[in-house]
C-alpha cells in the first residue's frame, strides 16, 4: 500500500521512462496535484524523477483541473 502521491509519483516515473525510451526529448506533465507539481522532498521517487528529467532536453510540469484532464478521465473510467 502507498499513498496517493507516491502512486502519482510512481505513474509519472513510468511514463518518463517509456517516453526516454523511444527518445522523446519534449515533455509536458498534466497532473491535477499541485503537490506533485511542487514536490521537493527527499523522497527516493522524487529524486529518481529528477534524476530523469536531467536528461530530457525540455520539460514542463503543469497543474491541471482534474475536471480539464480529460484523457486521464477517460481512462480511469476504463
């Protein structure tokens, strides 16, 4: 069991993974957490995301109404 933020977390570190590996180097992050957006902690996650965020040339992280993420609305209904 985790918490909400370290599954938001986690789902962010999946996704730039997948994303490096087919050698996207542009990337916007819509998350409707603004502690995600703002996360500065010394928690292993965060820094592992950091750590890959290193190494992409240009990156955003944006806080979105969970109302106006409708992708992500989609697919939690799924």
């Amino acid at each position: 069991m985790c918490s909400v933020f370290d599954t938001e977390l986690w789902g962010i570190l999946d996704g730039l993974t997948l994303l490096q590996d087919r050698d996207f180097n542009r990337i916007l992050i819509q998350t409707d957490s603004l502690e995600i957006v703002h996360a500065n902690s010394n928690s292993g996650l965060v820094k592992r995301i950091q750590q890959r965020l290193r190494n992409i040339e240009h990156w955003v992280a944006r806080h979105i109404l969970r109302e106006a993420n409708l992708v992500v609305n989609q697919i939690v209904k799924m």
